[in-house]
C-alpha cells in the first residue's frame, strides 16, 4: 500500500480523544479501514478531509494537549488534494459569475459551501453552520444514489440536494428526468490496484487457456447431499475446492509460481476464490484449504464471500493464494479467460452447469454439463502439463470417490 483516501472523519479539531478511539475511515486498495488514535488527547490538526489521498508516511492527525500550537506543515505529503469547493458548489458560482476561489469559504478547512456561495450572490452573511459532522465524502450522494443515479443516466453534478448539506436523495433522482450527458469519474482506490495487477499481469506473464467439459451430475448430488446432510447451505465452491485439492497435489506444478529463476513449489495449499462485489473483484484466500472438510470449506467461503460485499474484510485475507478458484457459472456464463493473478500459476474457472443432449447407450440424455478454463503462467506450464491436470480434474468430478483414494 501506498496511499489511502480519507473517507470519513469520526472526530473534529477541538475533540477529546481516549486510547484506541475510533477517529476515521481510510480506504486502501483493498478495502475500507476503521483507524484508531494511540493517544489520549485533544485533536489538534486533521491530516485531511474526506476525499483527500494521503500518501504512507504523511501525519493522519495530530493528538496533544489542549491550547497546544501545532506548527503547521508546508509540504504535507498529500496526494490529489481535492479543491475547496464541491463541483455542485462551483458550478453555482459560476452560473452567478462568480470566483469560488475568491469566496470565504466556512466550511471544514475554509472549504467553500453552498451557503457561503448562495450569501457571495445575495450580499448576506451566511448563517452560521452547525457543528460539523463527518460524511461521507464522494461527492454530495451516497454510494448507493450515486449508482441509481448511473443506472438513470442521470448527472449528479446538475442536481441541487434536498438532503442534509445539500446532499442528494433518491427523491431528488425521482424528480429528475434522465440526460444524456458523458461523466468521468475517478476510479476507487480498489479499482485503481484491481487495474495495476491485471495490467502487469498480461504485460508480464505469457498466458494460455485450455477447457474441458464435464458431467457434473455427480457433483450437484454430492452439493445436495452434503447440504441436507449438515442442514446448510453449501457454496458450489466448497464441493469444487474439496474435489479439485486432490488433484493439485497430482500435479505441483500447478499449485506454483515462478520466482526469478526458480520454481516455487508451494507446500500449502491457499486457495483464492473470486467474488463478484458491487465495488468490484476481490479474491479472499481459504488458508489450508487442504486441511478443511466439506462443511468448514463452505462455513469458510461463505464467511469470506460476506466480508468481501461489506469491505469488513482483514487485508491479510486478501493474499497469498496459491491457485484461485473462480466460479463464473454464478452469474450463468458458460466459460471464460480468467487472467492469471500475480503470484501464482493456475487460475480454474468453473461455468454454469448446463443441460446438453448426449448420446448415451444408443439414447439421448440431458446431462448437466460445465465447462471448465483454466489459464496458465506459459513460463511454467506447458499444454501437456494443462491436459493432465484439467483431465484427471474431470474424472474427480465425474467420479467424486476418486479424490478420497
């Protein structure tokens, strides 16, 4: 990590803060990160507002005696400082001929408000502003009218905000016909290290993909059975780890990564699967998979499928996988090219379990097919190695009782 946005201040300059309080909410690459204070005191300096991109390193906030001069910092190492006033709030200035940066600003920092425009174009003194209180600081909507809002076409910086500081509510959406206009819109610490990895990853790796089909009849009774078995419910995932470990330990070259001029055979046997989050993928890490029966394998995917859509998930858990899972038959594709994640040598994505006639006994029989692709570091695996491995991957799920010799 690198850098981390300010997402939302829980204290205020002039607080008194008590050992491991609460004082904000950071967002990494991975995930978004309650931080709390070491110090009892009283704040005297923030390092940021919300929105502000800190780079490691740079002071999050100042703790000390109460009165205490903080000397201020000419060159506070923050990345993409925001400007000081909103779009909303500029563009209000503008349509009035108006510089938003030659208006007082009384917001947070000297940031230039709503009011303290609509008082520049009127010739009042704004109204004093309460307290301030933190936000949610993308914008004047919250994430979740920010995506109505995408879903509308419609454009939030031409809204005025019926909601608290001017935010905008659904009702303001209701109220507005959709336009047509372009946006741009900063990618989100997630889907800027999202963009990073994959973009190293094909500059970097030479890949290839190769499928199979596969009956899976057998797998979706053993799903069925295992669930009315525990009385759970169980993720078609945990039955496709428990089934495909065996085979990993078959072939190592699979459950490996390259390291300069050396192999690396892993010892463990970390599996990462894919989740589809409304923020983007992540790919959670099952430790010891190999260690875990069915049950525990579907507690624990489960467990970190959930963390993963709330962004409450550990960043440690978001590492160190040694093959990756990736069921893309959840959201009903057939098949795929899953790009190879950095670290590792194989990526098996597994499709939507399918009816296809086959020919059996002179019959014609609907068996429920998958297809399974799975990409390949080049570096290291070669189209022999795949065959093996994705064929006796097939039979150990055409005949689950072979993973238990």
């Amino acid at each position: 990590m690198t850098e981390a946005e300010i997402v939302e201040w829980f204290v205020q300059v002039g607080d008194t803060v008590d050992l491991d309080q609460l004082i904000c909410s950071i967002e990494t690459d991975k995930s978004v990160v309650e931080m709390s204070t070491p110090f009892r005191g009283t704040v005297l300096q923030l390092g940021g507002a919300p929105g502000d991109v800190i780079v490691v390193g740079a002071p999050l906030i100042v703790v000390g005696e109460a009165g205490e001069t903080v000397a201020a910092s000419p060159s506070a190492p923050v990345a993409n400082r925001g400007p000081a006033s909103s779009p909303v709030v500029r563009k209000l200035a503008m349509e009035h001929g108006l510089d938003p940066t030659k208006v007082a600003g009384s917001g947070i920092g000297g940031r230039v408000t709503r009011s303290d425009v609509q008082a520049a174009i009127t010739g009042t003194t704004p109204a004093a502003a309460p307290a301030p209180v933190a936000t949610n600081s993308r914008g004047l909507a919250m994430p979740k009218i920010r995506k109505l809002a995408r879903e509308q076409s419609i454009d939030l910086e031409a809204l005025f905000g019926s909601g608290p500081r001017g935010s905008i509510t659904a009702a303001d959406l209701v109220a507005t016909p959709p336009t047509a206009t372009d946006r741009r819109e900063r990618l989100s610490a997630m889907r800027r290290s999202i963009a990073r990895h994959l973009t190293e990853s094909v500059q970097t790796i030479p890949q290839f993909t190769s499928t199979v089909n596969v009956d899976v009849s057998a797998v979706l009774a053993t799903r069925k059975a295992v669930a009315q078995r525990l009385d759970v419910v169980v993720p078609i995932d945990a039955v496709l780890m428990a089934l495909m470990i065996p085979v990993l330990r078959d072939h190592p070259i699979i459950n490996s990564a390259l390291d300069g001029d050396e192999v690396v055979y892993y010892g463990r046997y970390d599996i990462g699967v894919a989740v589809d989050t409304d923020d983007g993928l992540m790919v959670p890490v099952v430790r010891s998979a190999d260690q875990l029966d069915i049950g525990a394998l579907a507690a624990e995917i489960q467990r970190l499928a959930d963390t993963a859509r709330n962004r409450t998930i550990r960043p440690e858990e978001l590492i160190g996988a040694t093959c990756t899972l990736n069921n893309v038959g959840a959201l009903g594709v057939i098949s795929g090219t899953p790009i190879l994640p950095l670290g590792t040598s194989t990526i098996v994505a597994f499709g939507v379990a399918r009816p296809v006639v086959q020919l059996r006994n002179d019959n014609a029989v609907e068996v429920p097919t998958m297809t399974i692709s799975a990409t390949f570091d080049h570096r290291l695996v070669d189209g022999g190695d795949s065959g093996r491995f994705l064929g006796q991957l097939k039979k150990h799920l055409e005949v689950p009782a072979l993973s238990l010799l």
